[in-house]
C-alpha cells in the first residue's frame, strides 16, 4: 500500500530531491569554506572572524563582492589579486572544495529525509546533517590551524561539542529526527576512548622524555569526536591516524627531511582519521573480524 506521501511526490521524492538536497548542502558548503578561511586565517591571530570584511593579505586592499565567490573568484583571477597581483595561495580554494565536498557527503550520509516504518507519512525530516556539517567546518578549520601554527583553539573545540551535544540530545528527544545520532552511553564512552589514551600517552612522554608528547589540544579535540563517533569508530580513528602518521614519518625520512626532536602537528592525522572513520569505519570493522576468521 503506497502512503498518503508517496500518492502525492511518488518515487520521483527520492529520485530527484536526495540529489538536489546533496547539491545544495555542496554549495552551502563552498559558501562556509569560503567562512572557513577567515576563521583559519584570523583566529589564531586573536582577530574578529566577522569584521573588518575580507581584504587581499598581502596589499590590504577590500575585495568586491564579485571577488569573494568560493573557487571561481580564484579561477576568474588565474590565482592573482586585482589591485596587486600577487599570487593567492592555492589552499583557498582547496578548503573551499574540501568543505563543499564534505558537506555534500554529509548530505548523503545523513538525508534531509528518511525512510520510516512507524510514521504513517513514510517520511521523517532529518536535522542530523545540521550538526554533522558544523561538525565537518570545524575538522577542517582545527587541521589547517593546527597544521600551520601547532595551535588548536579552544573555541573551535567547544563548537564542535556543542554541536555533538545537539546531535546527541536530539537523538534522545527526536530520535526519529536524529536517525545516526548515537545512544548517550556510546557517545559517553566514545569521548573517554578519545581523550583517555592520548592522555595518557602525554603523561608518559613527560615523564620519560620530559617533554609534552601530545598538546592537550588533540586530547580535546578527540574528546570532542567522540560524541559524533562512540567509542568502536574512535578506535578506527586512531587506527587510521597513527598509520597515515607513520607513513608521512616515513616518506619524510626517504626524502632525507627528517630531523630528531622536530616538532609535528597531530592534529591533521587525527582529522584524517576521523572523518575516513566516520565514512568508512563499520566496514573496516567488518572487514578486520572477517580477516580473523572471528564475528563482531
Ligand atoms: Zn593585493
């Protein structure tokens, strides 16, 4: 028996507004790159991410509203400012596509709306894709500034909670709303598994090395995972950063580049590993219990 819903919108519901639904959310999230940008740039220098407007860094002067469209501004330019010429890095456009590219996956992810069994209508609006796509911003802003400056601020951390807090609660309250929420007790345990064994992994550098192994910035910054992920995926997570770590320790070695004592920013790897283990980390799992012969 087809529902009331399907009578009105038929297949077509599915067939053509998912993928208007994935497009847009990849606009949107071009336009937030764009605003991810501006907090990369300003926010470790303590600047105000809303005003002055946004101006060329190398001559200062205000860029038009033609100039501030995400990726294709910097194409129109061929990668050079107007007044100035000088060369606009290549990262702007990067974070842009990344963001857009994020938020259209988170899109796909968790739909705008869902399939239902106990809804007469069929059909469940979504807000999952709200908080995840903070969630994606905020990855992406804390990889480049810790990439760049070592440094993980603490307001961006504190968003990224916030928004897994929404996720989280209305995943309890709506949980027909929130269908890839997580329960409060795997959001629970997915925070202890993420600050807990970098935690102690510093402590025992200072201890040994009398030095700081991991800044108390990556402890947060997984801490504030866990929320999205639970404590199996944040396993993934660490999984997958470690190893792209020690991949990139190793190809800095073969190109002779490597130095004792040289200082590396983590935070780029643990991001890496949280988002390949969002996507892709219950099928890791299956796959590693099938290599052991063992089940989950
Ligand atoms: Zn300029």
């Amino acid at each position: 028996m087809p529902t009331d819903f399907e009578i009105v919108f038929g297949r077509d519901f599915e067939v053509v507004f998912a993928p208007v639904f994935i497009w847009v959310m990849g606009v949107v999230g071009l336009i937030f790159g764009s605003f991810a940008n501006v907090v990369i740039y300003r926010v470790p220098k303590g600047l105000s991410v809303v005003k002055p407007p946004s101006a060329c860094v190398t001559c200062g002067t205000r860029l038009r509203a033609w100039e501030l469209l995400p990726v294709i501004s910097w194409l129109f330019l061929c990668g050079k400012c107007h007044a100035c010429k000088a060369k606009i890095s290549l990262r702007y456009s990067l974070v842009e596509l990344l963001c857009g590219v994020l938020f259209a996956t988170m899109a796909w992810y968790a739909p705008l709306w869902h399939w239902t069994r106990t809804d007469r209508l069929g059909y469940q609006t979504s807000f999952s894709v709200v908080p995840l796509a903070v969630w994606a911003f905020i990855l992406i802003t804390i990889a480049s500034i810790d990439a760049e400056t070592q440094l993980i601020p603490d307001g961006l951390v504190l968003t990224g909670a916030i928004a897994g807090l929404i996720f989280i609660a209305g995943g309890i309250i709506f949980p027909e709303n929130f269908p890839s929420s997580r329960t409060w007790y795997d959001a629970l345990l997915g925070v202890a598994a993420g600050a807990v064994p970098l935690f102690i992994i510093d402590r025992i550098t200072l201890l040994v090395l009398k030095k700081d192994g991991f800044g108390y910035g990556d402890v947060k910054l997984m801490a504030m995972s866990g929320l999205f992920l639970g404590w199996r995926l944040m396993l993934v997570t660490f999984f997958i950063a470690f190893l792209l770590a020690t991949l990139y320790i190793v190809f800095l070695a073969v190109r002779g580049r490597a130095r004792r004592g040289i200082y590396m920013a983590f935070g780029p790897f643990l991001v890496a590993g949280t988002l390949v283990a969002f996507f892709l980390g219950e099928n890791l799992f299956e796959m590693y219990f099938e290599i052991l012969g063992g089940t989950p």
